[in-house]
C-alpha cells in the first residue's frame, strides 16, 4: 500500500505574510549625531545616506554671527526608499557640544531630549487612540571622538556615561585619516581600556550562535569598535575609471568605502543592513522599558517615605573598577591631564587680566596727557582774545 502524502498545514507560511506587512508598512529610525563642532557630523549623514540631508553651514561672515551658548537640538526628517521599501528616516543633530568655556552640565538638552521622547511615548500609549502614535525614541546614538591619539577628554566620559544608559550608544573616531594605522590602533585600545574601568554602557551587536557567517561579522564589528570614519561627499576617478567617495591628498586618495582606510562599510552594516532591527528592539525591550519601570516606581512611591527619583536609581551603581590596579594608572592620567587643563586655562585668564589691567593704565596716562594738553590749549586761545582785547 502506498502511504498518504501529508500536506503540511501552512504555519510557516507566517513569516511570509510578516513581511508583506513590514514591507508595505516601512519602518522608522531614528539616529543622532552628538560630539564637539568641526568632527564632520554633519558631512557623515550625508555620506551614509548617499545624499544631502542636511546643508552645512555657511562659513562666510560666521565670526559675526553670535555664538550659540547651549547646543540646539534640530530634527532633520526625510523618507528613504529603496527596492520598494521605505524607511522613514530622523537624524537628531546636537551642534556644539563642548564648545563653551564652562561645559558644565552641557550635555543636559541632550539628556532631556531623549527623556522627553520616551516619556512622550508612554504617555500616547495610554491614550484611547494609539493608531497616530508619533515616536522619536532614538534608536543609536553616534557619539564622534576627537581623533588627539591620546585619551579621552573628561567630558566625553561624562557625556557618554549619561547617553549610555539611554539609548544604544556607539563611539565613532572621526576624521580618522588624521592618524596613521598604529596610532589609530593605539587611540582604539585606549578608548576601549577607558570604556571599561568607566563602566560606559556602549552598543555590542548580539552574536548568533546558530549562523557561523552572521557570528564572524558580530564579531568584526565589536573588535572594529570605536569605529574610525571619514566622511565625504565628494567623488574622485581613479585608475580604470572608477569613481569613489573620499578624499584628495598628494600622495593618493582616501577611499571612504576601502576598510584598509576606515570603518565606514562596517559602522553602515551595522545600522543599515545587519543590526538595524536589533537596534530598533532593544530601544524598545530595554531602554524604553527600563524607563518606563523607573517612572511607574517613581509614581507608585511617591507618597511613601523612601520615594527615590530616577536619577538617584539611575546613578546608584557600584564601581567594580575602582580597585582594579590594571586601571589605576589609566585614571591618574585622565586627572593629570585635566589638572593641566585647569592650570593652563588659569594662567591663559590671568595673563588676559594682567593684559586688560595694563592697557586701562595706558589708557588713562594717554586721557590724562589729553586733558591737560586741552587745558593748556584753552589757556592758550584766552591769552590771545585777551591780548586782541576780547572778552
């Protein structure tokens, strides 16, 4: 007897129906740029994107302008679509972080910002309607280091511990053709020795043990971490004719997209084309559920005695690094080259006074020589009308 074919009863055709529905839907993301002015954010998003999202700013007359004294959160919105598939795209710019003279709590719109976005949200869940939902929740933070070969400064720690325990944090060296590839390489091993003993919470791609190809690449992306980028939006032919993203020096081209020059097309793979759903859902599952407990304890202790605030529970972590003597060393730089700073600036303001005060004292010599070569003008012009008997 033959046996009877047993027609499968059609629950794998699930995903199937799933990605009609993504497909037709689109998604949203959302990414900010944080970092100091003059890093290339802004020349960045338009290389990642492959187009000009955002104009850069004038250069001409901007010494007339005022300075901006707090950064300025802009939203830049726009709706990319490729192979039918649109992504509705928002890009938070933070212009001029660390620019002032006193940088004190400096990176609080930021901070504020991405509060204000969750709580935006957990508000328009409970409303009756939530098919209008507007979400500005920010999926990945790149926060653009200064390439000084050296360390980091004491307000990228700060900035970076805060943006951490917020959203999926990602440091990117910028300009990294500014370093040779032993420097970068020294420069990486630093940031990431001082991402340890700080306990900054930074973005690391999940490795999936069940894909060896998938696995490989997480990999490479946490060992390529901080990424160094170059951004351009310029095209140059090269040999043969090909055209390329980059920059022009004497001695050759930088290719932007080439991984012997940078780690554009790995920090690309890891927002666009590998790691985007894992970075939308762990916005969601981790950071914005984490602030949603916070805020629903916050409330239901509000009229008990041992009422604790969200920064309080937020900053209540142990230092498991503090008696670790491989980093001992590594934090006693940090506060010697901060101390340096703090003298430097002290004696750059002292000299400035001393400056001032010596050119008020010229100033009132040459007024006083003024005044009394006026008095002795006047006393002139009276003896002559005296003389020609005017009174």
């Amino acid at each position: 007897m033959s046996q009877a074919i047993v027609e499968p009863i059609g629950i794998t055709n699930l995903p199937n129906q799933r990605y009609k529905i993504v497909s037709k839907k689109g998604a949203t993301f959302t990414l900010m740029v944080a970092g100091e002015s003059g890093l290339g954010k802004t020349t960045f998003v338009n290389t990642l994107f492959q187009t000009t999202l955002k104009q850069h700013q004038e250069q001409r007359n901007r010494l007339t302008k005022p300075l901006k004294k707090t950064p300025e959160i802009e939203i830049i919105r726009a709706e990319l679509e490729e192979k039918n598939f649109k992504l509705r795209l928002n890009i938070i710019d933070t212009p001029g972080l660390g620019d002032n003279i006193n940088n004190k709590n400096s990176w609080l719109p930021i901070i504020d910002f991405m509060d204000d976005q969750h709580h935006s949200f957990m508000k328009q869940e409970t409303q009756p309607s939530r098919l209008t939902r507007k979400d500005l929740r920010v999926h990945a933070c790149l926060y653009f280091i200064r390439p000084t070969g050296h360390t980091l400064k004491p307000l990228d720690i700060e900035v970076m511990k805060k943006i951490g325990t917020r959203a999926n944090l990602i440091p990117v060296i910028a300009k990294a053709d500014t370093l040779t590839p032993n420097e970068m390489l020294e420069f990486k091993k630093r940031i990431r020795e001082i991402i340890e003993v700080q306990d900054i919470r930074i973005y690391s791609p999940p490795i999936e043990i069940d894909d060896q190809a998938a696995s490989e690449h997480a990999k490479q992306l946490i060992e390529s971490m901080p990424f160094a980028v170059i951004g351009s939006e310029e095209e140059f032919e090269i040999e043969g004719g090909l055209l390329i993203k980059g920059r022009k020096y004497p001695w050759g081209y930088v290719d932007v997209e080439n991984d012997q020059h940078c780690d554009f097309r790995k920090l690309r793979s890891l927002l666009l084309r590998t790691n985007m759903l894992d970075l939308i859902l762990s916005t969601e599952e981790l950071h914005y559920e984490t602030f949603r407990t916070l805020k629903m304890q916050d409330s239901n202790n509000i009229n008990g005695s041992n009422n604790t605030s969200n920064n309080d529970i937020t900053e209540k972590k142990i230092d498991k690094f503090s008696n670790n003597p491989k980093f001992a060393e590594e934090e006693k730089k940090i506060k010697r080259y901060f101390a340096e700073q703090l003298r430097n600036e002290d004696y750059r303001f002292k000299q400035w006074k001393q400056n001032i005060h010596t050119e008020k004292n010229r100033l009132n010599h040459d007024l006083s020589t003024l005044q009394t070569e006026l008095k002795t003008l006047e006393e002139q012009v009276k003896q002559l009308k005296e003389k020609k008997g005017l009174k």
